[in-house]
C-alpha cells in the first residue's frame, strides 16, 4: 500500500447497504470486473437506496439527481460470480447537492474492493435546473450521513 494513499475502508464505516449479484458480463479480458462496471455499481446501488426509500421515481417524480461529480479507487479485484455488498454513506448535504460516498465489498470481505463518490445536484424533472432538496427527502437522506 502506498503511504500517502488512504487503505480501503471498513464495513462498518458505512451507513446502509445494498447487494447487487455481479453478472457473468462483469469480468473483462483481464479476469475482473472491469473499472467502468465499478461506477454502474455506484449508481445501481445509490438509486436502488433512494427508489426502496420513497426518494426517486425516475419515470414520474418531480425531481432528480443528475451526477455532476466521480471518482473511484480501487484495492482490490472483483469478479462474476461474487455477490457485491454496497456500503452507502452520505458525507454532504447541501441546498440542492449530495455527496455520496460507497464502498464495495466482495462476498463476506471487511475490507473494501472499491471506494467511489460522486455528488448528485437536485434538479427539477422537466427544466433540469437545481432545485432546492425538501425537507422530507432531506429528513431520509440525514439516515445515511456521517461525519
């Protein structure tokens, strides 16, 4: 490990989860998932979080996130047939923004795979302009906030 590189985090640095069965397409040339399947992890774990939650129905809610922001780390190697636990942390709320922050964990591993952001800006479902998060939303989201 790199002494200025931050290690992988833990399970339980995380608020929520989400698992998601990788899938026999996930694996590259290379024998492991390849980086870009890491980010449609991120997403498919963050919007599966907000639709189970009340928080996005992405064909007739009023509003949505669009991802301004990304990045991913990576530790370790994935790959099909692995089950991939999502860890879920929010570290920002702002007055239309969220910063989400999930760790990836392959099987039963503490340590994760992965560690991804990426900042979603609230906008309005037909003018896609910011728009400010309400306060229901803003009371769910809290649930998955760490400092």
């Amino acid at each position: 490990m790199n002494a200025g590189r931050p290690g992988p985090s833990l399970r339980k640095d995380y608020a929520d989860y989400y698992v998601i069965q990788s899938r026999w397409m996930d694996k590259d040339v290379y024998g492991h998932m390849n980086n870009v399947v890491h980010y449609s992890l991120f997403d498919t774990a963050v919007n599966g979080w907000l639709i189970e939650h009340g928080l996005l129905d992405p064909h007739k809610g009023a509003a949505l996130g669009l991802v301004v922001e990304s990045g991913c780390r990576y530790f370790s190697e994935m790959a099909f047939p692995d089950i991939i636990t999502a860890g879920l942390r929010i570290t920002k709320i702002g007055n239309s923004s969220v910063r989400y922050e999930v760790g990836l964990f392959r099987n039963d591993e503490d340590r994760a795979s992965a560690e991804g952001f990426f900042v979603h800006v609230i906008v309005d479902a037909k003018t896609r302009r910011p728009k400010p998060i309400d306060d229901s939303a803003r009371d769910a989201l809290e649930a998955l906030l760490v400092m």
